[in-house]
C-alpha cells in the first residue's frame, strides 16, 4: 500500500498572514491594515527574508491539517514525536483490524526469501489476533499480538514554523525511508497551499547549501526539485 496524503483544512492566505504578523511588529498599523495593502509578488521575498533572519514566530499564525494514510506504527511513532502538532490515530483498542495490512519496507520486499519469511510471520500474527478475538479477548489486549508494521491512520496538524522544522528533520536522507516520503508528499500538499512559506523547506543542504548533520550522508540533495522527485 502507497502512502496516501491529503491537505484537508489549511489558514486561508496563509502566505499573507505570516508577512502581515511579521511587519505588524516593525509598523504602526495594524495588522489588517497591513494584509490589506500587502502586494503578493513581494511576499514570496519577504518570508524569505524571514527565514534566513531567524524571525520564525510569525510562521505559528498558520496551520496545516492531513489526513494521512497507508503508514505503519513505525511511522506514526516518529511522527508523534513532533509535540508542537495535534494527532487523531485510528484506535486498535476500540476498531477491530480487519484489513490484515502489514507496511513492508524495501529491502525486505525487493528480497524475495526475506519478504516471504516477512509476510508468512506478518500473517501468523493477523491470524492470531483474529483468534484471540473470537475466544472472547478484548480487542485492546488481542492487539498486542498484531506486527508492529501494522498499517495505520491518523490525521496530523502543524503550525508553519513546527512543518519547517519537521521538513529539515525528515526530509534529510538520513532520515528512516517512510516517514521521508511521508515528509515529502506533506510538502508537496502545503507548497500548492502557501508556495511562499514552503518555497524554500527541506534539510539544510536544500535551504542552506550545506550539511548540518555531524554526520552527512555525502550525497546532498542539489535542490527542492531532486528532493521532491526523488
């Protein structure tokens, strides 16, 4: 199953409300008045700006919602660890999971000894879960037995200034395979939302050009479109 990302609810203007709330600071108007005389070509320039200055807490004023599906639990673990975001994950306590869907990574699938032992364990597992269940064990205790890999749902909510910081941690190719593509599907979502915002998002070589990792993997990204298509 592919990783399924949609924007579902996203700050109108998005782009405008952060170069509002930013110059607000810096004016004597107010902040209506301001987003009413903001001219759109000079936006794009401005939050850019922003960003390279470190002035980031404008980019709170906008939120991002997605719904996201076909993750594992592996996924949604490393996700969840973003505290400055809101979750709602479909509950195995109280959902009976039937789609019998285990996540599997590339390199066990592209093995074929290593899928079939993979997928032969990943279904002794839905097997047993479906007989706990019908010898009566709640399905929050019967959920134990289910893989870890166990494919998930759960709708995500961010500020532009934590989808910033989570794009720079996990759209580094050092970062785990899965939620990297999850990272870069999310950005292409809030790009056709607020392109100036998320015109310049991705690990440090795409927005600094160069590696801020102690450890870099030696193959950087040239820009936001390898990254993007990769």
């Amino acid at each position: 199953m592919s990783i399924y990302v949609k924007l579902i609810a996203a700050t109108p203007d998005a782009d405008k409300i952060v170069a509002s709330a930013a110059k607000l600071c810096y004016s004597p108007s107010g902040a209506a008045e301001i987003l009413d005389g903001l001219d759109g070509a000079k936006v794009a320039s401005f939050l850019g700006k922003l960003r390279e200055s470190g002035h980031l807490s404008p980019f709170e004023h906008v939120s991002f919602t997605f719904a996201i599906e076909g993750i594992s639990r592996v996924a949604t673990h490393q996700l969840v660890r973003h505290r400055l975001a809101s979750y709602s994950q479909q509950s195995q306590r109280y959902v009976t999971m039937e789609g019998k869907y285990c996540i599997v990574p590339p390199t066990i699938e592209n093995n074929p000894a290593a899928a079939e032992l993979f997928r032969a364990q990943a279904d002794s597992a839905w097997k047993c879960y479906e007989k706990l269940t019908e010898l009566g064990v709640p399905k929050e205790d019967a959920r134990f037995i289910l893989p870890h890999g166990a494919e998930t749902r759960i709708v995500a909510t961010m500020n532009a200034r934590e989808l910033l910081h989570f794009f720079e941690l996990r759209l580094c190719k050092r970062a785990q395979w899965e939620i990297r593509e999850l990272a870069r599907l999310m950005l292409k979502e809030v790009l056709a939302a607020a392109p100036a915002i998320f015109g310049c998002a991705g690990p440090s070589c795409v927005t600094q050009g160069k590696c801020a990792e102690a450890r870099p993997c030696g193959e950087p990204y040239k820009d936001m479109e390898s990254m993007l298509s990769e």
